[in-house]
C-alpha cells in the first residue's frame, strides 16, 4: 500500500531515551513559586511534538516554542528507559523533561510509549502480548501517579497500527493495553484521560480495537492525518473538514458515550533543510489552515509535528525550528495565529465568501476576527461595511478601509474589527454542514470529469500531478504518467463525505479510459475499507484501439474516510503503456437490484 507525498519514515513521534540530569521533581518547587503544570490543564489547544532526533534539545527549543504560543508538548521517555531492568525505575529522564516545560510555562500531553524489553516475548520493545501485562499495569500506575500535578493525558502507545508494533492481532492487544492503562491510570489519579491513538486517520483500526474490548476505556481519541494535511497544498479542505464528523459516526456507531475528546498529536508538512521560500511559504500556509480548520470542527488539541526539524538524509523536515536554529515562516505563522486567537481560542462559525472563498470566524484575544482564503485561485475581491484590519499568515498588519476590496488567495490573512453583521453571520452558521462540497447525501451517483480543470461532482482527483494534462481534439484530459517515477501509476480519488462515510458500504466503482498508445496495459483499482486500503485484485485489460471504454467493480466493504488522504485509485502498475482517463464515477447499487439513478447533473456518457 503507498502513502502519497509523506515517506512513512518521517511520520514518527519517536520519544528517545534522555540523558538523566538530576532534577527530580521536589514540593520545594511549588513552595518557591514554579508554576504547577497543573495550571497547564487549561483549554489551550496549540501543541508541538518532537522526533526522536532533535528530542533531547527540549531545554532549547521548549522557550521557542512557548514565545510562539505553544502551550503543550507531546513528550515522554520510552518505557524502557525508564525501567531498563524489571524494578529498576530510575524517573530522572521524565522529571527533567517535566521540571523543563514547567519553568517554559508548557504543559506535557503523555504517553506510554513501547514497551520494556524484558517485557516483550521477543526481548526487544515493540513485540505484543507482553508476557505479564501486570508488568505494564504497574509502570502505568506509577507514571500517572508520580505526575498526577504536572500531567493528566496519557496517549497509549504511539501508532501501535503503525510499524512500531508487532503483533498477530493489533487491535485485540491494543485493546487490553488500553483496558489496562485505564485501570491502572484511574486508580492513580482519577482526574487522568487515557486516549487511543493511531498513525494517520485509521479509523477502521480504532473501530476493530473497540469491538476488541478497548470500548469505555478511553477520554479521547487521537489521529495523525498527515496525508489529509498534505492535501491542503492542492485545495483539499473539505475532506480534512470530514475527519471530525468520520471519527463522531465511528464512535456512535460503536455505542461510545458523547463528548469523547477528538485530537491532533501529530501532523505537518515538510519544507527543505535550506531555505526555499516558495516551499516555506506553503508550509507556512498549510500549518495555518491545518490548525484553523481543526479547530473549526471541535478539535481539541492539535500537535505539530515538529519543534526542531530533522532530515532524515531527505533533505526536508517538518520543523518550524531549522536544525542550525533559524526560524522558519512556519515558525511565524504559528506565532502570529496564537497570537491573535488567544490561548482559549472559541470558534463561532463558518462563512463562505466570495467564490468558495473559506472563512471561519473565531472570538479572538482581542475580539471576533476572521480568517479567510482561497484555495482554487484568486476569489473575488469581498469588502466589509466598517473599516477593518488585515495581517497576513506571518502576522503584518495594515488598515483596509469600508468598501475597498480584499482579494483572497491561498495564504490565509486575518481580518479583525469585524462588522457586527459578519459575527451574527458566522454564529448562525455554525451547526449547518460545512458549505464547500455538493449536496450529495441523497445522491446516487457520483463523477469526475478529468481535464485541465476538471468537472467535480462529488468526486475529487487528490494529488493530481501524478496525472498528466493532454489535449485530444478539442478538449482535454488526463494520462497516467509512468515515466514521472512510481506514482505517475496512479490516479488517486476522494468521495465527498457526505455521499460516502465511515462504516461498511457495497459501491460500484467505473472508470472511463482507452490506450494512450499502441503499448497494452491494464488496471486496477485499490479502494479503502475497513481493514485497510485493498486491491480489487480483478484486473481490467484495456482493449486495444482509440473508442473509449468502460469498466466497473463492485466492493462490498468500502469505508471511505480519507485515511491516507484517499478514497481510492486508479492502478496500472505492471504494464508498459500509460492510460488516457476520461471519467470515474462511484454508484450505489440500488437496493431492489435496479439501475441507479445519477447524481444530479452528472456528466453524459
């Protein structure tokens, strides 16, 4: 299965073994005035995470990133550090790390993370069952109970569906690891939040770990949509603003109580080791619009990935802090939305502004403001009835008088002084669905016509530059793109969430295409289900000839969630000829067997 744009190695929140320093916690602190961390249990929702490389430089970049407005680090030594030897706890690594973020004024969002080697069956720090969960029962207990001032979140492993576990049923040991961790959690403190979490937007793992046990056992639910970030860059704002509603059904279609807490402990998008400042800029741009637009659906705290930023011998990192310490844009950008929104920022409500414009109006720390853009190109210019102020993503300030027009773009800008009419605007808009897709929660059928620009109606192309623009005859479309490296082999695709969503659902997936040249090949489709992101295995050998054809398959079990950012793909890979692709359409089979109608004004055949 291939993730799009974000190589796994660099998904990682890796908390590595820290040097002990000597610096236990002490009362004498708090006696002497340091301030609690349990202050540090407030509503802020701007976080930060590190990587195993740069972590134990906390002490240096924890001060950066409490002057940019980060309340909260996603931090904690591994397990295994601190009790390398069964009985042998040594917690210095954990208290400096506590004492550290305390004096920066941040609070430590914990976790529990791998496991001790003498624990594992395999002797090492990711094999599950453990042979005594006892012996992690009683780590947990202790962890929650020593920091039961300083940290009440606990995450429970990290991206244990990931690659840094194994196991021959994830979600069953998942599940008791979760059931212990909150038993033990709670009989320390019964004021701490035990959460599940899971690399990218897996919802089918969390759906399998519930059903395995793990259901009632858990505060809040964590994600890593690293992908649907990554979508941001080519305008894919409405299926990210999906993943809330997702992750709600999945919980209620698993009878979980409401109010579970939703959260963000990692994602980010990468930028070059050397300063390139188009690159920057879009990293800039999307760390904004990731935070505003999760904040806009009820997510409670949101991680960055990454403080300091790694390469990873890529060449790119995610870090809003270089490794030679200069401050990215990102870094800017993270600074001044904090700082205009406040360290409680209250979302009041959407509005949608000139030509899909994106705007979302939150009460700020000096009032309502909105921020606003344009993901498709340059919207029509939109004015306001008073005089307002207008900084843009790295926070620089000018005046725009009553009626003089703001033209939107990609980089989002913050408006401030907002008329009164706009606020009431927003408030009554912020139960209605998010405005930007089509009304297709009735529909039938859905399409993508593909061309330079392509006819969307229900159906988006995700990452289209894996595909090629060609012109044939008078008009144009699309080509797979074999010599453009490994994903020109693909065609990626995402339903609109209201037509599909979470949970198990038969859809008949077609593709329009023919030849590109006189060089055979064949497709498939790869589709995302419950269990992950699955071939169809039914290939579909294209016929020879310029007629366009048409091909369909049936699933039975698609759950289209985005949760590598994607609903499904196009595939045709092993073949020596690339592919012209018309169109693709999604329907739903009618229950009585019948013929389904289209969505309403799909394209022609």
């Amino acid at each position: 299965m291939h993730h799009i744009g974000t190589p796994a190695a660099l998904l990682l929140l890796l908390i590595i073994a820290l040097p002990g320093s000597g610096h236990p916690l002490a009362a004498a602190e708090d006696a002497a005035g340091v301030q609690s961390a349990s202050s540090a249990l407030r509503p802020s929702p701007w976080g930060f995470t590190s990587s195993a490389e740069w972590f134990g430089e906390y002490p240096r970049f924890d001060p950066l990133m409490a002057a940019a407005g980060a309340r909260w680090l996603r931090a904690f030594p591994e397990w295994n550090t601190i009790e390398p030897m069964p009985g042998a706890r040594s917690w210095s690594s954990s208290d400096a790390l506590v004492a550290s973020a305390r004096a920066d004024g941040i609070g430590i969002s914990g976790g529990f993370w791998y496991f001790a080697h003498w624990a594992t069956p395999k002797g090492d720090t990711r094999s599950c069952p453990l042979k005594d969960i006892s012996s992690w029962s009683s780590y947990v207990h202790d962890a929650v109970d020593r920091y039961r001032a300083d940290i009440r979140d606990w995450e429970v492993y990290n991206e244990f569906n990931g690659s840094f576990s194994v196991s021959s049923d994830k979600p069953k040991d998942y599940a008791d690891l979760v059931i212990a961790a909150s038993v033990a959690a709670k009989k320390a403190n019964p004021q701490a939040r035990i959460g599940m979490s899971c690399a990218n937007f897996d919802l089918g793992f969390f759906d399998r770990a519930i059903k395995a046990g793990a259901g009632g056992s858990f505060d809040f639910i964590c994600v890593h949509p690293y992908e649907n970030l990554e979508a941001l860059i080519a305008g894919g704002e409405y299926g990210f603003l999906s993943m809330a509603g997702s992750i709600r059904k999945m919980l209620a279609d698993n009878h979980q109580r409401p109010g579970i807490g939703l959260w963000i402990t990692e994602f980010g998008v990468q930028s070059p080791v050397k300063p390139d400042a188009m690159r920057d800029g879009v990293q800039a741009d999307v760390l904004a619009k990731g935070y505003i637009l999760s904040l806009a659906q009820g997510f409670e705290r949101i991680c960055w990935f990454e403080a300091r930023g790694p390469s990873y011998g890529h060449g790119t990192d995610f870090g809003v802090i270089r490794q030679d310490w200069s401050l990215r844009p990102s870094y800017s950008a993270l600074q001044a939305m904090t700082g205009l929104l406040g360290d409680e920022p209250a979302y009041v409500g959407w509005l949608n502004l000139a030509n899909g414009g994106y705007g979302f109006v939150f009460q700020g720390r000096a009032g309502p403001l909105l921020c606003a853009w344009s993901s498709k190109g340059p919207a029509r210019a939109i004015t306001f009835t008073a005089d307002v102020e207008v900084a843009d993503v790295a926070g620089k300030a000018s005046p725009l008088p009553a009626g003089k027009g703001l033209t939107l773009h990609s980089s989002p800008v913050y408006v401030t002084k907002l008329p009164g009419d706009l606020v009431t605007l927003a408030k009554a808009n912020a139960a209605k669905p998010f405005p930007w897709g089509g009304d297709y929660a009735t529909a039938r059928e859905v399409s993508c016509l593909l061309a330079a620009t392509n006819t969307e109606k229900g159906i988006s192309q995700v990452n289209p530059q894996t595909t090629v623009v060609v012109n044939l005859l008078d008009h144009s479309l699309r080509r797979s793109n074999r010599g453009g490296g490994g994903e020109g082999i693909y065609a990626y695709f995402r339903a609109d969430p209201l037509f599909a969503s979470f949970g198990n659902a038969k859809l008949e997936i077609t593709v329009v295409a023919r030849l590109a040249s006189e060089q055979p090949s064949g497709m498939d489709v790869c589709y995302e289900s419950l269990s992950g992101y699955h071939a169809t295995g039914k290939r579909w050998e294209i016929p020879k000839g310029d007629q366009w054809q048409e091909h369909s398959w049936t699933v039975d079990d698609a759950n289209f969630v985005g949760g590598w950012g994607w609903n499904f793909r196009t595939d045709i890979g092993g073949s020596p000829g690339d592919v012209l692709i018309r169109e693709v359409r999604i329907r739903k089979p009618a229950a009585d067997g019948g013929s389904a109608p289209p969505a309403k004004g799909a394209p022609a055949r």
